[in-house]
C-alpha cells in the first residue's frame, strides 16, 4: 500500500463528521483528499447526548471556543451522574469527573470507604468530596466566575444532530468534499483491500484508506471485508431504547445528568438549553415497547397518548478488529455500550486520535501492520474496559423487584477482572494495590470505581474488620472544603 493520499468517510452523523474534521485538521492534511459520502435515506433521532471531558479537549484541538459551538447545539455543562434508586427505592450517588482540586479531599472519602466495607462507620458517598460533586448538589455550572489555579475537568449536554451539522461546516471550509449518495458495493482488490465503492448515482468512488461510520449497517467493515460483530448480550441485556423531548426553560438547565433504575432497565436525563431529552433502556425480552412509553411517561408525569415516542433497537457489542485492511470502523460500525455513562464518543474520538497520531507521525506504509495490532489491542482494551465498568452497575445492585433485576444482577456471566475488583472490595482487602496491579488495563480509576462501590453501599454486611477512624472535625472541614470553593468562585448564571 501506497502512502495515503486519499480517504473517504462513509457514513455522517457526529462520527463521521468528527473524523473529517480531524483528519482536515491534521498536520499532513494538506496533502490528504477527503471526501465524505452519506446517505439521505438515515434519519436522525435527536434525544440529547451525553459527553465525557474527552469531548471538551477534542473541539478544542480543533481550534473551537466553547461560544464558538455551544449555542448552536444547545448545550450545557455537564458536571458528572447521579444515578438513583440502583441500590434501593430513594438511594442516590453521584459519579463525578475527577480533577486535580480533588486529591486530598478524595483521600478522605476513600478512607471512609474502605472504613465502611470492612463494617466500620456509616454509609458516605463522593458527593461532598470531589469539587463537581459539590456543584452537582447546587447545581452551578462548572465554569468559574472567579479565576481558580487549575482548569476543571467537565463533559456536555448537546444536541448531537447539531453537533455534527457544526463539525460539517468546519470540515466543509477545511476542504472536505461532500457526497450525498447510496453505497451499493464495494470492490476489493487482491489484496484484500478495498479498491473502491459503486455508488447508486453510477459514480465509483477509489481511495488509500477507508472510514467506516455507517453505524449498525456496518457497509465496509462487515459487508465488504466480514468482520464479525462480538456480542455483549451476555453480560448487558438491554437491547432498546424509547426517547422523548419534554419541555425546559433555559433557566431551569441543570448541570449533571441523571440515571433513574426503572423495572426493566434505566431512564435518562440530559438537559439541555432549548428541551430535556429524556429516555429509557430496557431490555425487549423483560417489556414490550407499550410498557416502556407508559412506564416512561409516569415517570415524566407526561400523557404518553400526547407525545411522539422515537424507539431505537441497540446492538451492544464491538468488533475486536476495527482496523482491518484499509478500512476504520468508528462509532456505531466499531462498537456500542449502553450509554449509561456516555462514553461512545470518548470512544470515537479516541479511535479517530489515535489514527490520525499514526498517519502523521510515522512511517505510515512501513509500520502500518505494527500500528494496526497496537491500535487494535488498545482500543478493544478500552472498549472492554468501559464494559467491565458499565456491568458493574448491575452485579453490584441488591435490587430483585422484577424478572429483569433477578437477571441482570446475577454474576454468571462475570468476566474475570471484575470479579477480582468486586471480590477484593467485598473482602475488605486492599483494593489500592489491585487497581494498581490492573491500571494499565482499565478504562476507569480508581475514583470511579469508589464512586460506584460504595455509592452502591456494596459490602458485606457481616464483615468486621478494624480500621482507623478519622475525627468528625477533620471529615467535616474536607466536606465544607468544596462548599467554600463553590460559593467563592461559582455562581448561578443569569435567567
């Protein structure tokens, strides 16, 4: 294979549209020719998305204030999740984005963690001591009106269809060409590769190197080259969503994103500027499509006979072999988790980084087959990583209250790491040391894990083991800590 001179993107949306304005803003891209062809035959599901603090640096690179694409996608921060009732009826913890103002206080939420699991000391969450666990609970944007030392760490709300209508228009101006047409074929050539795609206006269109962005379709990776889509179902069970838009007043945005357990599956909550998207994900085998609007719709005290449904089918799982020959797969043609924790454009977005770090910074034709094996490894790494953690939800809640919940809290199917992790917390052993021995391979640290473990208060209860206690004194300055930071250096915005 040639040095690449030509790529082409098949498929749009966020994915599709993030990868051209990477690859247009890379350093050699102005010897690359892109050209993105996309169906008008998909339709777009607006239900708000999510976004982890990847995003944040991600449009940066691209030259974007947060101003500059904000307000034209109807964003809103984001300081983290609260995910309700997943423990018992009325429990609530929240997951935080972890920033470097967080370490000492961290220290003693950690400490009083392991406390309780080994059966000393009450029920704590992180709430009160990560900094966006603070703004969370006074629901205050993490954007300081008063100048601090370090940057914070925050994901987004958007409206993910108007995501990528901007990042189209910055590829657009970079040079990207855009094709609106139907991939009918593709045509390999002897090596295997893809040497080109019959389109149905009669066009074909050749190039070096392939994206894959058509989402479930899967029209290279899969169709052309037979990649096979490793299942999740195993492990996650949900297998749909239903989505609807309620009605928000800007000045009623709230700043975090909430997960409600529900019968069959969870809601979501994602607000923001112009509407609430709200959803839930359930398993099909545990509710009909009836159930889950009408379940949906008391929760959101909504007339559910009034309001227009969207119902998506999920297909959860990954390809281990996302780059394979001269094709990408990205997005929803490489992988999906459920997106309990809004992760599948952190995984875009590393796929497309990584990718554009290799044809830029390397030898591409003489390492190509080295920096597919590691590009492979490590993604498929992360995307198992984000699985792991993701499941953890489920085998760490004590709920039993319907079919669904007997089901997916059963640890039959546990993969092995997770069951050292959840083991080692159960048993009071050391659990620093392990997520220590394992940090390499994980796709969440050890904040995180805290945050859910012992959100979840998930322990055993018969467990006596002796542990230092700390003096409340000392608890309390650490929980009063981020409330001080909070009413010095935030404050509500503007109605």
């Amino acid at each position: 294979m040639e040095t690449i001179k030509k790529i082409v993107i098949v498929g749009g949306g966020t994915s599709g549209w993030m990868a051209a304005a990477a690859l247009a803003n890379a350093k050699s891209s102005a010897s690359l020719d892109i050209t993105l062809i996309e169906s008008s035959q998909i339709a777009t599901i607006g239900v708000g998305e999510g976004s982890t603090p990847y995003l944040k640096h991600f449009m940066a690179s691209l030259g974007f204030t947060e101003s500059d694409w904000m307000t034209h996608c109807d964003a809103s921060f984001k300081t983290g999740i609260y995910f309700d009732d997943w423990s018992v009826p009325g429990s609530r913890y929240f997951h935080p984005f972890y920033t470097s103002f967080d370490v000492k206080p961290a220290e003693v939420f950690f400490h009083l963690a392991n406390a309780r699991r080994r059966g000393v000391g009450p029920h704590t969450t992180g709430d009160d001591f990560f900094l966006t666990g603070q703004l969370a609970q006074m629901n205050l944007a993490p954007k300081p009106h008063k100048a601090l030392p370090v940057e914070l760490e925050y994901g987004y709300h958007f409206d993910a269809t108007k995501l990528a209508k901007v990042l189209k228009q910055y590829a657009l101006d970079k040079g990207v060409a855009h094709l609106v047409d139907e991939v009918i074929a593709s045509e390999l050539a002897q090596d295997g590769n893809v040497a080109k795609l019959n389109l149905e206006s009669g066009e074909a269109l050749s190039a070096d190197f392939f994206f894959d962005a058509s989402g479930f379709r899967a029209v290279l990776i899969e169709k052309a080259l037979g990649v096979d889509f490793e299942s999740f179902s195993t492990e996650l069970i949900n297998d749909a969503a239903v989505a609807v838009s309620t009605k928000m007043e800007p000045q009623q945005t709230k700043h975090y994103t909430m997960s409600k357990a529900l019968s069959a599956g969870w809601m979501w909550q994602i607000p923001l500027t112009s509407r609430t998207g709200n959803g839930y994900v359930y398993s099909s085998r545990h509710l009909t499509q009836r159930e889950a609007e009408q379940e949906l719709a008391a929760e959101l005290n909504i007339d559910p006979t009034t309001v227009d449904f969207k119902h998506l089918k999920m297909k959860v799982g990954m390809r281990s072999s996302p780059w394979t020959k001269n094709v990408l797969a990205i997005g929803l043609s490489h992988s999906f988790v459920e997106p309990l924790e809004a992760t599948a454009l952190m995984v875009t977005q590393w796929s497309i980084e990584s990718f554009v770090k290799v044809l830029t910074t390397t030898d591409f034709v003489e390492t190509q087959a080295e920096s597919r094996a590691t590009f492979n490894r490590q993604l498929t790494q992360l995307v198992l990583g984000v699985k792991e953690y993701i499941h953890a939800h489920y085998v760490t809640s004590p709920r039993r209250d319907s079919p669904y919940w007997q089901q997916v809290t059963s640890k039959a199917h546990i993969q092995p790491r997770l069951a050292s992790i959840l083991s080692c917390w159960r048993s009071g052993k050391d659990f620093d040391a392990l997520l220590y021995r394992f940090d390499a391979e994980l796709a969440y640290f050890s904040p995180s894990w805290y945050a859910l473990l012992a959100g979840m208060d998930y322990r055993n209860d018969k467990l006596c083991m002796p542990h230092n206690q700390l003096d409340p004194q000392f608890i309390a300055k650490a929980q009063g800590y981020f409330k001080q930071i909070a009413l010095t250096h935030f404050r509500k915005a503007a109605a």
